[in-house]
C-alpha cells in the first residue's frame, strides 16, 4: 500500500483541505466498522500512540491494531493564520500535527512575488523540515498534492515555490497539483498577473495538474439548487441529499456551513475518486503513476479537465436515480466539467474514467463503445482510454465516475486568462508592487507569458489535426 501527502497552501488550499480530510474520515468510516488501523486508512492517515511526549506511529499489521490516535498525511501551509487558527479550533484540529503546520501573520497581499520570493526563502528550511518528516513517516511515499489558488499571493507564490522544492528534494515522488483558477468577476484586481506567474511553474515543475474553475465550481452548485427547487414542486420534502456531492451536513464537521464549503466539497470529491483506486480494493485498480503514464503523451502538455458525475441525487424517492449510462453521457456534457469547457468539440489526446461503486466491467466498455463515436481523438491514440473501478462507492451514492481527459478545450481557459493578463501588462499596471520585491525582475513577466503563449499554441497545433485522414505508417520489411 502505498501513502500520498496533502500539502494545503493558502486560503483556498486549507479551506479545501479541511472539506478533503473530514469527507475521507467519513468515507474510511463507513467501510471500517471495527474500528482498526488498516490499509486504506494508512494511505492518507497514520495512526499515533498519543501516551508518549513523542507520539509513536503504529504499523499497520494484520487488522488487529485499534485506531488509537489518527493523524493526517497533511502540512498546512498560511501566511495568513485565520484559516489554519479556525481548523485547529474546529473538531478537526486533533487530526493535524502541530508541527506540521507554517504560518505568518501578515499575509502575501494578494502579490506572487512576496508569496514566491519573499515568503518562499524565509520558510523555506521549515517546510522542507515539515514535509521531510511526514515523508519519513510513510512507508512507500507515491504522490504529493498540493491545493492552491491561483489567484491569490500565497496559494499562487508560495503554492508553486514548494512544487519547485518537492521536484528538487523529491525528484521521484509524482507531484498533482489542484489549482483553483479565478473568475473573470474576481475581485483581485491582480489575480490575472499572479495566476500566469504560477502557471509558468506549474508547466515547469508539476507532473499533473487538475485546474479548477470558480465560475464552474459556482455554475454546478446553481444547478444542483435549482434541481433542488424544481423537485420541491413536486413533493414539499425534495432537497438535496446530505450525502451528495455538493453536501457535508453528515460529515464529521457540525455546524453552520462556511458559504464555500459546497464549491470545495466538489474539489474534495475529486481527490477521494482520484485516489480510490490506491485507496480500496476493484476490479481494475489504477495507481497514481497509471495517470501520469497514461494521460500525459508530452511532459507539458500535463493538464486535464475533470468531470464528475452524479452531482447529486434527490431525496424524494418517488423520483428515479440518474441512471448508470446517464452519468457516462453526463460526464462529457460541459455543465459537469470542472473548467468552463465543451469537450466534445475539442481534440482528446487521452481519457481516464475512474469508476466507484456497483459497475460492472462490461457496463464501462459498454457506455466507452457507445461514447466513442462522438469523441474525436488524436489519430496516434484512437484506443487511448485508461479505466479502472473500485469496489467502494462514495458515501450516499451507489456509484460514481470521474473523468479525466487531457483535451484541447483547456486552451479557451488560458487564452481566457492570457488576454485578462495582457489587459494590465499592456499599461504596466500594478507591475512595480511585483519588482520591488527583492528577486523579483520584470522580465518574468515575459517569460511567464510567453510560456503560456507557447502552451496554448501546442494545443491548437494538436487541434489543428481533428478531421484529418492519417494512413498508417508502412509496415518494416524484414531483409531476406
């Protein structure tokens, strides 16, 4: 079994991480039931001897060892304290090791550069210090993942800084990133400017990137409500099922709701589905590595848009569930992608469906032969579908899927976030709050630009070739 650490940056990256953490206890609990410390729960959570000064881990053995004192696989990540000071104070701050978490007290004032230059040097030795232990209690470390936004100064700087240290002290570790994009309503003014500095480091440094729309995040949840709404013409009792994805009355934390809770259990929800396959036991198990492998023909070219479907289910039972082929199809459709994108219309360079619950084989290769004609892939990898199923349905649901593809529609997302850049850069604005940080040059800028220039042309090269008739390449001759 293997074990992946969580590192959470930033506002949005620990506000992320607590819904993560509090719906994995909730999916881990409902399949443990004798309460012991087995393998599933070592992959993300070790489990700790508290009656020492010095806690002791307790090895995973053959299922007779009780969950005496669980800690998270997590470093936490602020320079801001609010957020983390509020996880510590909330029924998850015992699942936290203190010293796993690095905080400051003034913030990165929404500026890449202090976030990366400034911040990233100052704490540099305590988050490698901080992520060297939780390595060295893992057993087989596979993945790291790291949350962020991009738009804000932590998440975007000091987020990309530690991808930068994870790739140079862990070279061989694979390292995900979910990076939450912004709006074009957001309310940084800067958020454009900070967002192309880290995508730079992301197309540099990352092996895999999940990029998570807000306006997307926003766009299901008003979906969900209105289905919600519609249904309570029907019956006074409709809502939205506590155990559906964009839910968390029934997990671990109660209480009032913060107002983003909903959109992150979203972005949870996509990390638990991710990870079930190396978390629980199937019928084709995926491990982390088989993304990466699978999904990413060229080492830039690491993006994917992600899916996920069923949203929800609907709590009057006279109402019927959506149906398996259904949330194949649903899957594909832009209102459940996680980026404001139609990826039917684009090129597919790879897809992975990453199924839980109670699906058969023959049901995913069934609804992959149905699909496939309406899909356009790139002639070189017309069989480029990875699957896998796992045994474990999410809590509440009796099945799920998520769909990665790695598609030529993320370039509207970053032709989008390019001309929003372009719009500043052009009058220079704001440009010296960034140069007058100490390291901070202003033709990085430039280069951040015209790397991701480059990327959106690599992908418009590759949808350049949709509809074009390639003949086999001819066949070696063998020499008499």
């Amino acid at each position: 079994m293997t074990q992946s650490i969580v590192v959470q940056v930033g506002q949005c990256g620990n506000q992320i991480g607590c819904r993560f953490w509090d719906l994995a206890l909730r999916e881990h609990a409902s399949t443990n039931k004798g309460g012991t410390f087995d393998e599933p729960l070592s992959s993300f959570f070790r489990n700790v001897d508290a009656r020492y000064s010095e806690p002791l881990d307790i090895p995973v053995g053959r299922g007779r060892e009780k969950i005496c004192n669980l800690k998270a696989r997590a470093v936490l990540v602020d320079m801001e304290e609010g957020v983390v000071s509020e996880i510590l104070k909330g029924p998850l701050g015992d699942v936290f090791d203190h010293r796993q978490l690095i905080t400051d007290v003034s913030g990165s004032g929404n500026n890449w550069a202090v976030g990366h230059m400034m911040y990233g040097s100052l704490y540099r030795e305590q988050i490698s210090e901080a992520i060297r232990r939780t390595a060295e209690m893992c057993d087989c470390l596979q993945c790291f993942f790291t949350l962020h936004s991009m738009g804000g100064g932590t998440g975007s700087g000091v987020g990309t800084f530690i991808l930068n240290l994870l790739e140079e002290e862990y070279p061989e570790v694979y390292r995900f990133t979910t990076a939450v994009y912004p709006s074009a309503e957001d309310d940084v003014i800067t958020s454009p400017y900070n967002s192309v500095l880290a995508m730079h480091q992301l197309t540099e440094h990352a092996d895999c990137v999940l990029p998570i729309e807000n306006q997307s995040l926003v766009d299901i949840f008003n979906m969900v409500n209105q289905a919600a709404s519609k249904t309570s013409k029907i019956s006074s009792t409709s809502k939205v099922k506590g155990g559906s994805t964009v839910t968390s009355d029934l997990g671990g934390i109660k209480g009032q709701e913060k107002p983003f809770d909903k959109m992150n259990n979203i972005v949870a929800n996509l990390l638990l589905n991710l990870t079930s396959s190396s978390r629980f036991e199937g019928a084709l198990n995926v491990d982390l590595n088989e993304i990466t492998m699978n999904l990413v023909p060229f080492p830039k070219l690491h993006y994917l848009v992600s899916s996920l479907s069923p949203l929800y289910h609907l709590a009057d039972v006279s109402l019927p569930l959506r149906k398996l082929d259904q949330m194949f199809s649903d899957a594909f459709t832009k209102e459940y992608q996680l980026i404001s994108a139609d990826p039917r219309h684009s090129l597919y360079l790879a897809c992975a469906l990453m199924v839980r619950g109670n699906v058969a084989v023959s049901d995913i290769r069934r609804n992959i032969d149905r699909l496939k004609p309406s899909l356009q892939f790139i002639h070189w990898n017309q069989e480029g579908w990875k699957t896998g199923l796992c045994s474990v349905p999410p809590v509440g649901q009796p099945y799920s899927l998520l769909a990665l593809a790695n598609n030529s529609c993320i370039r509207h997302t970053f032709t989008n976030l390019r001309d929003r850049f372009y719009k500043l850069y052009k009058r220079k604005a704001h440009l010296h709050h960034y140069t007058n940080v100490d390291g901070m040059e202003a033709g990085q800028f430039s280069q951040a630009l015209e790397s991701l220039t480059g990327l959106v042309k690599e992908y418009e090269q590759l949808e350049g070739t949709m509809g074009r008739v390639h003949e086999g390449a001819p066949r070696l001759q063998v020499a008499s």
